[in-house]
C-alpha cells in the first residue's frame, strides 16, 4: 500500500460523474439494509399467511404452489388455494363469517385482521342467493379481483422487494425501519411491556398524504447514535424528489421522540438539480470523528448522475461525485473517509485490482490517497468497517478469500477462504467481531470471532428468510437478525457468535392502506 499527504488540491481531470445511465458501476450497499437471503416468496406461502393465520412449512409450500400454478388466472389460482385450505380440519372451529372474511382477503392478496368494509353486502348477498362459499368466491371474489376491483386496498408495512433496516434501540432491541406496500416509511419498535408498536414516520413529514418514499438509507455509527436520508416523491404527477436527511438522533427516542425527529427533518436542496428523481440514497460509514456522508444518484434531463455532501452540515451545497480515471475499471466505490472525507474506489488494472481512497477537494488545500494493492485475487468486493483508529475504516476486501486491513495498516489478516463473496454487513463490538456476505447462489452467511481470537467458520444464515436485515447484539456477543418470510410475515432472530439461533419470535404488523385518489385541489397545493 503506498499513501501520500498532499498539500495540493487533488487532481480530478478528466474524472467522469460517478453513475452514467448504463454504467455497470456498483455503489457498495449500506450497512443494515435488508439482504436477500435465500428463499423465495411464494403466493402460496402468502396465501397460506392470510388464511391460516400461519407459515406453512416447506412441504406445504411446494404442494399448494402446484395447485396455483394450474389455474388459468392468478386470482383462480388464489381462489381455488383458498377453498382448500379453509377445508383443513385445523379451520373447523371459524364461523361462516370468518370463513368468508379469509376466502376474501386470499383473493384479492388483502393484508389485515380487520374485516373488510364490503363483508357485510357479501354475506347479505349470500345469503338471498343461497350461494355456497365455493359459488361465491368463484363466481364474485374471483371476477372482482380479475378486473382489478378489490375495493378497500390495503397491503403488508414491510415488503421484502423493498428496503428495509435494523438497527439497535437503547435497550439494545432491534429498531426495524421498512417501506410499507403503499410506500410510506414505518419503525417498529419494542416496547417496555414487550409488545410492537408501528409507527408511521412519513406521517410526520410536510404533506405525507400526498408524497411516497422513493429511496431510504438508514445507518447507525458506533456510539449507538442514527442517520435517516431519504427522498420523497409526488404520488400524483411530477416525480421530483425532495430529499430529507437526520444525523444523531438517540436510538432510545420513543414514538413521540421519532415523530418530532421527522416533523423537523432538514431538507437538502442547494446542488441538487431542479426536478431531479432520486434512485438511491446511501450514507458512508460511520464512523468515529468522521462526517457523515450521503451519497445521491438522481435522474436529471435524461442522464443519471451521484452527488455527495455532508449530512451534519445543512448548510453545505451538494457536490458531484467524480472518480480518478473515470467509469472503465470502476468495480464498486463508496463515500468515505481516511482522516479526510473522500471516496473509495476499486478499480481493474490488468489482471490486478486496486482500492484507492481520494479525498475530496479541500478549500486548505489538504489531500489524502490512499491506495491498497496487495488485493486478493479477482478481488470484487470491499467493505468499510468501524475499526480502532479514529477517522479511519478496517477494510475488508474479497475474491479468493477474504481479507482485512486494520487501521491503515498494508498487511492483510485473512479472515475466510471463501470465493466469490459479495460483502454486505459488519459490526464490531468489546466483545467480538462479525462480517457477512452473500455467495453467488444466493445465500447468506456469517463468520465471527470473539476479541482476541481467530474468524471462525462461515455459517449459512436466515436461510428461511427471502430478505434480512442484521445489527449487532453486544449484550449476547451475537447478532439480530430480522427478516420476512416467504408467507410475509416478520420475523426476529437471535443469533449466538457461532451463527445458531437462540431464539426466535414474530414482530407483529398492522395492515396499511393506500390512501384515496387525491382531489384536484389537493395536487394544485403548493408544498
């Protein structure tokens, strides 16, 4: 590794934006989000959720998806699973009224304890026709459902196609963070009793009724604290995104503390182009006497492009991210620091691989490179993680196995011989170490070690999970896992330094609803 303390301003000439439209250019994935994890989500599984009130098991799966499958329509094939599954003896005990409820909500792939609204015209019209629960569905629910008429629409507040975050709370319980199916932002938290409580933060922000959640990063640093950024769209009309962004907040506010945090959220405009649409938002890691930095890729006049800035600074103009030797050897880069902020690049060169920091222009004239050479082989992959130095990360890095680079240090440490590993996750703590990756299959998996000790093995993780989201649990010396279910469900684990689940319970949900098409008054608004 060679590194030079300039006082000359960098030089970036020639450096292209660092996201083109096109470019197969990847912006490394922030800590906490959710992972794909292995399974799959299957509308059996789902179906069997609404239903059953239940996860089916893997056989089950299997047995009621080929019944699906058969059916001439998605909604027949819902149909017909319904009916089967409300003939199992484990239903006998429900009510015709229950019954029709459930056989309701199967078709029309509704979310939600409560009855729907039309169940009373339903049963009324049962019951003068004399229709049997096979007549109704098949000759109602199903026709409504095909010509997209379910009526009174709601969905499930975590979804696993689309992010969502752990973190700890003060209490040391996860403190998840998901875009619901009607794409508004929720936290679940536990609370002192025990129990779930949901929380819908968009709420809190100017106009919630008329905006939906475009792109969210949620990161928590080291001292416990969170950064939240997100951009929020019109639901109606012209995508332009605002962008709001939160560093500091305390992990043990309560609803009301999280709610206040939001209603005054700082807005981020200045260098942001007028009528750009936001496509991801990504925080840097976090990291001990570090800014925290944001990264934004938009969609502006055709041409998508990144900018950065400082989310501690509002004051403080976005900048466009521009990377040494533009886009051609790029394999992935990330915003950072090493004593000053930058980003950090893994580039091709030849056969080889290099990761190279570049700090960003400063007004003092001051400059930091960095460059890592001695890389893996076929490295392509690397991580920032919260290490012992102060302003500066542990650098993991993979291709044919997995290696780290301690505080600035040129020396490798081997820590799996793994190949091929997308690296995705880390958390260090006083009492050990995690890291996670995912494979080429698309499994998860796990490798820790206690302070003072060697990486363990690599253990396969949340495999029964479609998505999952990890935060470290230094109270146990392991790691929470929450994840979603095939069925969609919610689910919390707890996982020792060995990667084996000690325990396991369901975060429980409340059903959302999309809100009513909005009145043209209400669009001709000013915001």
């Amino acid at each position: 590794m060679s590194k030079l303390f300039a006082y000359a301003a960098l030089d970036l000439a020639g450096a292209k934006p660092a996201a083109k439209a096109g470019a197969a250019v990847r912006c490394n994935q922030g800590t906490g989000a959710a992972i794909p994890s292995g399974a799959s989500s299957y509308a059996a599984a789902r179906v069997a959720r609404i239903v059953l009130r239940r996860e089916p098991v893997a056989d089950e799966v299997l047995a009621w998806t080929s019944l699906i499958v058969m059916q001439a329509s998605a909604a027949r094939g819902r149909a017909e699973l319904a009916l089967v599954l409300l003939a199992l003896p484990e239903l006998a005990g429900l009510d015709a009224e229950e019954r029709t409820a459930r056989a309701y909500d199967a078709v029309m792939g509704r979310y939600g304890a409560e009855a729907p609204k039309e169940m009373p015209m339903w049963r009324r019209r049962q019951a003068e026709a004399g229709l049997t629960m096979a007549q109704l569905v098949r000759g109602y629910f199903v026709r409504l459902a095909e010509a997209g008429e379910g009526g009174d629409p709601c969905a499930a507040p975590v979804d696993a196609r689309r992010p969502f975050f752990v973190v700890r709370d003060g209490a040391g319980s996860p403190l998840v963070f998901a875009v619901g199916g009607n794409l508004h932002l929720y936290m679940f938290r536990r609370t002192a009793f025990g129990n779930w409580s949901q929380t819908d933060l968009s709420a809190a922000l100017p106009h919630p009724m008329r905006h939906r959640v475009q792109c969210v990063d949620v990161r928590q640093a080291g001292d416990g604290t969170v950064a939240v950024a997100l951009a929020v769209g019109a639901r109606e009309g012209a995508e332009a995104s605002t962008l709001y962004v939160a560093s500091g907040l305390s992990g043990s506010m309560d609803e009301a503390g999280w709610i206040k945090a939001f209603r005054t959220m700082q807005m981020r405009r200045r260098g942001f182009p007028e009528g750009a649409v936001a496509t991801r938002v990504a925080f840097g890691p976090l990291l001990a006497g570090a800014a925290p930095l944001v990264l934004v890729t938009a969609r502006a006049q055709d041409e998508e492009n990144t900018w950065y800035f400082n989310a501690a600074a509002p004051s403080t103009p976005m900048s466009p991210l521009r990377l040494q030797g533009g886009l051609a050897r790029v394999l992935g880069y990330a915003v950072g620091s090493y004593r000053l902020p930058g980003a950090w690049t893994l580039v091709r060169e030849g056969g080889a691989a290099a990761l190279t920091f570049a700090s960003f222009p400063d007004q003092f004239g001051w400059a930091v490179n960095v460059e890592y050479r001695a890389l893996p082989y076929l490295a392509s992959s690397f991580h920032l993680a919260q290490g012992t130095v102060p302003n500066v990360p542990d650098v993991f890095v993979a291709g044919e196995g997995i290696v780290v680079y301690r505080g600035g240090h040129d020396v490798p440490q081997p820590v799996a011989r793994v190949n091929g590993a997308e690296l995705v996750w880390s958390d260090r703590d006083g009492t050990g170490e995690h890291l996670a990756y995912t494979d080429g299959a698309g499994g998860l998996w796990l490798v820790s070690r206690e302070l003072g000790s060697a990486w363990g093995q690599p253990r396969a993780i949340a495999d029964t999970m479609v998505a999952t989201a990890l935060c470290g649990d230094p109270a146990q010396s392991g790691v929470h896992a929450v994840g979603v279910t095939p069925g969609g469900a919610l689910m919390w684990m707890k996982l020792d330094v060995q990667g084996n689940v000690t325990s396991c319970e369901e975060i429980t949900q409340a059903a959302v609803w999309e809100e009513a098409p909005l009145e043209a008054a209400e669009l001709n608004t000013a915001a």
